[in-house]
C-alpha cells in the first residue's frame, strides 16, 4: 500500500525494531469499525485501502473509524491518489475534527496472507507524528494488526487487536436480569458452605483419625530372682532365715 499524499516517499533506512522491555500500549477497534473494513475488503475482488481514526486513551489506543478514498488499485496493490488524502483532511478540519486523529493505515489483501510487505514498512517508516496502527485484512477475515511508536526512540512491533462491544441496551439487560432470576437457582450460603466442607473432606460421616489411638498391651518381661528385692527388704537367694532351718 502506498500513500504518498499523507506520507511524503523519501529515501529513508528502516531502522530495526525492537522488542518491548515494558506492557505494550492496548489496541482495540469499535465493532463498527471493523464491520465497515471487512465489508470494503469483501466488496472489492482486489486490494483496496484507506484511512481511519484512532483514539488515545491513556496508554491505549482505539480505533474509532474508517473509510476508503480514491486509489488505483490491482491484485497486488493500491495506491491512494494524492489530492484526495489532502480533501479528506481539509473535511476533518472544515468539521472541526482533530487530523491528527487520523492514525489508522489499513488494506486488504483480498484473498491472500496477511501480513505487511516492504512497501507497507517503508510507508510506515515515513508517517509523522508519535505513532501509527497499521491493519491488514482479507476476504477471509483474518488480520495483520502492527503498531509503530516514534518517540522517544522507534519501535515496532505485532499488536493484538481487540474489538470493543457496544454497551447492551438497556431492555436487553432487563429481559436477561428477568430470565436468570426465572431460571437459574442459586445456592444458598448454607448449601454452599455443606459442598466446601463436604469436598474438603469435613463432611456428616466420621473421618477417621489422624494417630489412631494404640490399645494398652501387656509385655512380659524375664525378673532374675536373684534381683528380687522382698517385703522385708531382704535380697533373695542369700542365707536361709531360721525359719527354714
């Protein structure tokens, strides 16, 4: 893909990227977003390409829009023609809407691979500002999503990209919230704190002990009489007393 209003062609060395020693910046698209790119990639039998909006939130970065602008475009590619990139952003301004929000580079690849070839890095070298997203798309419904930052050093890197829901209506939520309360039961927090006990092995049955207690047996032990000591305090096996004289 090529944009050479937007993005002056100028011999320039593509620096290498590097990896990210730190949480990545979060990339997300609206659903309608993503809707509008599929159907231009699936209504078109080539290439096609356009522009679109990001939002920064914090850290993060959503896309919010998209839209397609006069190109020549083949099998294999699509260029963008010159003045209309300058009329596109002349409209955001005359609309009163920030150009620089206009940070989304996308194109289909039709029904090929995704990915980003040399022309589409040499694109992305060249863009001004802080960053760009780039998002390559087929017929088939996969996607290529990269995103390149430009300060406070270069770097680029694959991003995963996630689609923002719209908020659920609120008669949707109302009709769910009435459904589950009709048809699922809850366990009560005694019937809760039974399964716990019950499956941390504290349940109605006996358990058996840990030390199992040990009967009192008898031993018998082997006495030398001769060690025997008597009532009398006298030691067996010396002299005869006199009454056995």
């Amino acid at each position: 893909m090529r944009m050479s209003g937007l993005f002056p062609q100028r011999e320039r060395a593509l620096p290498l990227a590097l990896d990210a020693t730190f949480a990545p910046p979060r990339v997300s698209i609206t659903l309608g977003a993503l809707q509008k790119i599929m159907a231009y990639a699936r209504a078109c039998p080539v290439e096609v390409s356009g522009l679109g909006t990001v939002v920064r939130e914090g850290n993060d970065l959503c896309i919010t829009d998209a839209c397609t602008l006069p190109q020549a475009a083949t099998a294999v590619s699509a260029e963008t023609d010159d003045w209309a990139v300058h009329e596109y952003l002349f409209a955001c301004i005359r609309r009163g809407e920030d150009p620089s929000a206009v940070r989304l580079q996308w194109h289909s690849h039709g029904d090929l691979d995704v990915f980003c070839s040399g022309l589409d890095l040499a694109t992305i070298a060249v863009h001004p500002g802080d960053f760009t997203v780039s998002l390559v798309v087929n017929r088939r419904g996969e996607y290529h999503c990269r995103l390149d930052l430009y300060r406070p050093f270069r770097i680029g890197f694959t991003a995963r990209l996630h689609v923002r829901l719209p908020e659920v209506a609120a008669d949707v939520r109302e009709a769910a919230a009435a459904e589950v309360a009709r048809n699922v039961r809850l366990p009560s927090a005694t019937s809760a704190l039974d399964r716990l006990t019950r499956a941390l092995g504290f349940g109605d049955e006996p358990q058996p002990p840990l030390f199992p207690a040990v009967a009192p047996r008898s031993i018998a032990v082997p006495v030398d009489e001769t060690t025997v000591v008597g009532a009398s305090g006298a030691r067996g096996g010396g002299a005869a007393d006199d009454s056995d004289r």
